[in-house]
C-alpha cells in the first residue's frame, strides 16, 4: 500500500460521514418480559392452569382451616377429661368442682380460641396475598 491510499476503515475525503439515525420505541423498563399470560387472564379465561392456580388457593386455605379446626376439637375435645380430674384427686369432703369448671372455661378457653382464631385469619390474609401476588404478576 502506498501512504496516499486511505486505510479502508477510514472514509476517503471525498465521501461524506455516515448519517446517524435515532431509534424510538417503548423504553426497555416499560417492556414486559416474554414469557407465560398473566395469572389473572388465565383465571378468567377458565384455562386448565388458571384452575390449576385457584385450586392451590383452595387447598391452602382448606389446609387453613383443617389445622384450626383440628385446634378446636383437640381444645372442646379435652374438656370432659379435665372436668373429670377433680373428680379422681379430690376426697369426700371438699366441696364440688363446679367453681374450677367455670373458670376453665371462663378464663382458660376463651383466649385459647381467640389465638386460635386470630391465627386462622392471619394464614387466611397470607394465602391470599400470595395468591394476589401471583394473580397480577409482582
């Protein structure tokens, strides 16, 4: 190559610069990834999957409520054999147990059901802000 021939990366003088040209579209953050539907549009339009989603929630919140109520009974269940204690400890002459049943059952169970309860709602509320999550896509 002779020194008065142009590199070939570099334009010759006579030619005139590249134009450059401006790109416009949808911002990259505005984009949604490619990927599944949304969950909602599954639900509503009754596909196998969407079922398949409102299903979970449905075994979630019955395992929910299954676990309370097993709480419950295990709690209702056991209080004919705790009336029955006294009955066995006790001799003849103290009086009857009548005043230990009403506060076992005034002061103990009350609040055992109340955190029973108060636990229900609260796993209730979370299965379904789970769901909600996966509902709309965050």
């Amino acid at each position: 190559m002779s020194a008065d021939q142009p590199l070939p990366d570099q334009p010759s003088p006579a030619q005139p610069p590249p134009r450059r040209e401006t790109v416009t579209g949808v911002p990259r953050s505005a984009r949604r990834p490619p990927g599944h539907a949304p969950a909602r549009s599954e639900i509503t339009e009754q596909t196998t999957l969407g079922a398949t989603y409102v299903r979970s929630l449905m075994r979630s919140q019955l395992r929910t409520a299954l676990i309370s109520l097993g709480a419950l009974v295990l709690l209702v269940g056991s209080l004919p054999l705790l009336f029955s204690l006294p009955k066995v400890f006790s001799a003849s002459d103290l009086p009857s147990p009548a005043p230990y049943v009403w506060v076992v059952l005034g002061v103990a169970v009350y609040p055992v059901m109340w955190l029973i309860a108060r636990w229900y709602v609260r796993r209730a509320e979370r299965n379904e802000r789970a769901f909600s999550k996966l509902v709309e896509g965050r």
